[in-house]
C-alpha cells in the first residue's frame, strides 16, 4: 500500500493542487468522524478521491511538494519519509 501511495505520489500531474485540499467535504468530514487525526498524506488521498474534486490531477501528493519531478516525491526514497506521509 505504501508503494503503491509513493507512485502516485511520483505520477502526480503537475496541477496537484496539494495546497488547495479544503479543511473540509463532505467526504473528508466523514472520514474525520472514524478517523480524526488524519496526517496531511491522508486528506490528500481522501480529498483526491473526494467526488466533490472536480480539479484533481492524476495523483494525490502526500509530500511536502506538488511538482512530480521533485526529488522528495521519488518512491525509491520513501524509506526516509516521516511516519505522518
């Protein structure tokens, strides 16, 4: 599962739009409800898979970057991301 966030992550569109991740949907309250201490990584996959996304890229970016060819966003170093992403 991790790898598989990584990848996308690393084949996000370059649009992201990471920073524009409301603090709230529908989807992402509801979410918060079960789960309420979600980490940025997490909102970003609920809101990228939010219907209410109409503008969503190809990927969601869990990092702390929104450009796919930033080194950050490479999977083949996520054994150095923090545990939140």
């Amino acid at each position: 599962m991790t790898l598989l966030i990584a990848q996308l992550c690393q084949a996000a569109d370059a649009k992201g739009l990471a920073d524009s991740i409301p603090q709230s949907s529908k989807l992402l309250a509801l979410a918060a409800t079960k789960f309420p201490n979600l980490t940025h990584a997490e909102r970003a996959m609920v809101w990228f898979s939010d219907i209410e996304n109409i503008a969503r890229g190809n990927a969601a970016f869990a990092g702390p970057s929104t450009n796919p060819d930033d080194p950050s966003n490479d999977p083949k170093g996520a054994e150095h991301w923090d545990h939140p992403r």
